[in-house]
C-alpha cells in the first residue's frame, strides 16, 4: 500500500494539481487510507497479488464494483519494477477484465493522469477511449482522463493468469 500511496503522490504533483511533493504525499494518503480501510471489510472491493511461477509477486490489482455490481471501477494496478516491460499489465488487465465480467460488468471505468503516456497506451490498446477530461485539488486544468470500456468488449478470453497465479489477499 506504501507504493500506491508514493506513487499517487508522485503523480499529484508531476500532474501540477499541488505545489509540492509533500503536499501530495498528505493528499494521496488523505484520498488512499480510507478508501483502503474501507476495501479491507467490503464485499465490492476486490484486491489480487500476481505471482509468477517462483512465487516472487508481480503485481497488483484493485478494483470495485459500483452501480449494483453492473460497472466495475479500476483503482490500481501495479507492476513491480522488474517485470515491467515484459507484458505483465497486459495479463493483469485481462485477468481484471475476466473477473469484472464474472461477476456482472457490463462496463468498465478508470481514470488515468495525462502525463501517464504509457498506462494510456496500454489502455488504449485493450479497447478503453477516453470520454472525459477532469480535474483535481488545485489544478486549472484538466490533468486526468476518464476512460471506459463498454459491455461486450469485455474480454472473455482464456483464463491465463498472470505469469503462473493470481491470489485474492487476506482482508
């Protein structure tokens, strides 16, 4: 949780929407920690650890489902440092995408700061358009992107997981 918290901060204030790192890392957390909190007990929240075949975790998803279960809302995924670069977003999305379909998506929302080109990217490779421009804290412009994905695109391919497993966590 740590790394999301950092990493969100990271984002706040590359994205201009504070004026320093230390005020985004008070409003990540002041965003982050309840919403985290509130995942630990609820039934709607749904966290998952990738491994690989050794064990070793890959990554991290996130999601939750919203509007009676029928939009599924992406929070977080990560992939640690040394597997980036090697394909494994893809596999978490898909696995994302399977498990939102499986328990009754029918669309898909997420939002994405701008200056994350390469999560865009791969967004947009998967089917998701951007539908809306947003803002956030203190910034006069828009620095993030809505993104969906609507009903039957929603991948129902095969059950790959991400380099060998993907396990909920404890909660």
């Amino acid at each position: 949780m740590r790394q999301s918290i950092e990493k969100y901060a990271e984002y706040i204030f590359e994205s201009k929407e504070v004026d320093s790192l230390e005020e985004a890392r008070r409003v990540s957390q002041e965003e982050v920690l309840p919403w985290a909190r509130e995942a630990e007990t609820s039934k709607n929240h749904h966290l998952y650890r990738a491994k690989d075949n050794k064990n070793n975790t890959v990554g991290w998803l996130w999601f939750e489902m919203v509007e009676e279960g029928r939009k599924a809302f992406l929070v977080y995924i990560f992939v640690e440092p040394k597997f980036r670069g090697q394909g494994k977003a893809s596999e978490i999305l898909k696995f994302f995408e399977q498990q939102a379909k499986k328990i009754g998506a029918t669309e898909i929302v997420l939002y994405v700061f701008k200056i994350n080109v390469s999560a865009i990217n791969l967004y947009k490779k998967w089917g998701y358009e951007i539908v809306d421009e947003v803002s956030s804290f203190n910034a006069t412009k828009p620095t993030r992107y809505k993104m969906t994905k609507i009903g039957g695109q929603v991948s129902t391919t095969d059950k790959k997981k991400i380099g060998g497993q993907v396990s909920t966590t404890d909660k």
